[in-house]
C-alpha cells in the first residue's frame, strides 16, 4: 500500500495536508514536522508533550522497561555503506570497519558496552533525568537531536 508522507514546516502547511486527506479520503498517511531553524512554535503548538499528555498515554508496563533499558528510536538502526564501514550512531561520523563476521560481534558490543543513540534514554540527560515522568514520556527522538534539546514539554 501507498503511505502518503506530508512534511511540515509551518502551521498552514496542517491546514492544507488536512484538507488534502480530508478531499481524498487517504488512510495511509503520516505526518512528518521539519525542524527549519526559524519554526519553533510550530514544534510548540504540535510536537511538544504537557503533563496532560503524559498522563493521557496508554503506556505499558512493557514499554516503561524497554524505554529503561533502550531507545526504541534508535535502537537496532545501523548504516552499513558500501566501503564495509558501519556506524550505530547516524548522528556522528564515527565509522568504523567491518572484517569478516566481526559485524555480529561490533552488534554484541554495541548492545552490551554502547553508550550510542541505542542506549540513549531520558534517565541520561537533563532535564529529564530528575523528572518523574522520564519513562512514560515518548523516547528521545531526532527533533531533540535536531533542537539540542532534550525536554520537547512544557512541564516543569
């Protein structure tokens, strides 16, 4: 099936993309905001999470002791590029080379002893660390990365 993906940069951008599903009766869509640097309140107004939100999530038990552990995110993502190098962190240039079966290996490592995006959880940065919701809110995402900014909420 065909999954329409409508980017955003600014408010009116909404209005349109609604008015497009709403015209051509799609069901396979997503909504993809775009951090430009000039559009903050955009992220604001949609992106960012209040209290409400929080605690209006079906959360489960499950999920708090994935996000515990691992950024469901990032986690299991690897770009391997034709040379042989791979890297678990897309963020960073830190390539690294693969020989023979040492992938699996590298894989074993990374989950064990990695402190890349994999592991990277909200008890590991502040402000959230200290917040009591750190674990029921969304796992960190690439719009923090993008914003340097880990508390994409308006709480307190």
């Amino acid at each position: 099936p065909v999954i329409y993906i409508f980017i955003v940069e600014q408010e009116k951008d909404i209005e349109l993309f609604d008015m497009l599903i709403s015209e051509y009766n799609l069901e396979n869509y997503e909504i993809k905001p775009v951090y430009t640097g000039i559009n903050l309140t955009l992220f604001k107004d949609n992106v960012f999470v209040n209290e409400k939100d929080i605690m209006s999530s079906q959360v489960s038990a499950k999920e708090i002791s994935i996000r515990k552990e691992i950024n469901p995110n990032f986690f299991g993502k690897i770009a391997i590029l034709p040379n042989g190098k791979i890297s678990f962190d897309l963020q960073k240039s830190n390539y690294t080379e693969i020989f023979d079966n040492s992938l699996y290996k590298q894989i074993y490592n990374e989950i064990t002893e990695g402190e890349g995006l994999w592991k990277l959880t909200r008890d590991k940065v502040e402000p959230c660390k200290t917040c009591m919701y750190k674990f029921l809110c969304p796992p960190i995402s690439e719009y923090e990365l993008k914003l340097k900014s880990f508390n994409l909420c308006t709480y307190n």
